[in-house]
C-alpha cells in the first residue's frame, strides 16, 4: 500500500494544475477515477493499480521514464510505457496533436494488439474513465462536448469501439470490460451496430 501512496503523491505533483477537456476539473480527478475502477476489479495487481495512477505521466508531464523507472521500478514502467502515445508529451502543440491524432490512436490500438492482460487493463481503465467523463459532459453540456477533441466525432467513436472490440477479444470477462461495452453504447447510440 505504500508504494499506491507513493503514486498518489507523485500524480498529484505531476499533474498539479492541469486541467480536464470540457468541464475544466482538476485532471487528479481522472487519476482518481482509473485508481477506484482498477481497485474494484478483482485479483488485479497492486503494479496495475500503481501504472494506472501513473499512467499519464510521461505523456503529460515533465515526469520522465528514468524518474519512474528510479521510483516505481522497470515492471511498473514498462505497464506505462504501455498506455503511453507517441510523440506526444506536454510540449506537443494543439495543432500537432490534430495532424497526429488517428496515428497516435491506431498506435494505441496496434499495441493493445499484443499487450499484455495486465497492460491491457490500465488502458481499458483509462479508457472507462474518459468514456464516463464524455457520459457526463453530455449531459451537462451536450454536444458542444465534440469540440473539445482533435479529431471529429465519427474518429472517437471509431477509437472507442475498435479499442473495444480488440480488449473484449482478450479480457472481455472482466468487470471493466462489462461497464465499458455499456458505456459505449450509451455514449454513442446511434452508432451501435453500424461501421464508423
């Protein structure tokens, strides 16, 4: 448990300050949430746990994959290499993150190809979370929610249901998987069923 303490610690240093799209809360909140949904799933790591809190930081803060490696070790890296996008880091401009997003996404996806069960969780963690927070947005701001994101509405829901269908192939028996196959048909209803 000191070590999720350690990590908790450390999310909140890195991402101290910063923002999520949309309705603006402080970005813990995520971590927050990708921590309570590994913890909810049965017989899962505390390494997994560990990564999820972890895992936006060498995307999105100055934190580096030597300081993980040096704090966390090369196991608990190596979980957060694995949800980590190329070419994509706190310096990244807006209008870079555009031209790149469907690269990035299907780099994402061609990893989740081959990745471990336990690197797959911390993805699909993430994932849930971001699902919920689009859940949410909706409500409160509708549509106008699109516009927060670097690629068009058609290409997130592309993402989603392709990263989807390639996590239920490989650990579609696990709680998260169930609470993500739901959310995605909520989110996107007119969708289901259809090729994006």
């Amino acid at each position: 448990m000191k070590l999720i303490e350690k990590a908790l610690r450390t999310a909140f240093s890195c991402h101290n300050k910063q923002k999520r799209k949309g309705n603006g809360a402080p970005y813990i909140v995520h971590i927050l949430d990708v921590a309570g949904l590994l913890l909810s799933e049965p017989l899962v790591s505390e390494n997994v746990i560990i990564a999820g809190i972890l895992h936006d930081t060498l995307e999105d803060t100055s934190y580096t994959a030597e300081q993980l490696k040096d704090d966390f070790g090369s196991d608990i890296l190596e979980l957060v290499l694995s949800a980590t996008e190329p070419d994509k880091d706190s310096t990244t401009s807006k209008e870079q993150k555009r031209l790149t997003w469907k690269q990035r996404k299907q780099h994402t996806l061609d990893i989740c190809q081959t990745a471990t069960n336990d690197q797959l969780l911390v993805s699909l963690a993430d994932k849930l979370s971001n699902l919920k927070s689009i859940k949410d947005d909706l409500i409160i701001m509708g549509d106008a929610i699109w516009s927060y994101f670097n690629a068009p509405k058609t290409d997130i829901y592309w993402y989603f249901k392709e990263f989807g269908n390639i996590t239920g192939q490989r650990i579609g028996n696990t709680r998260l998987f169930v609470l993500y196959d739901k959310l995605l048909k909520e989110v996107f209803p007119n969708k289901v069923g259809k090729n994006a």
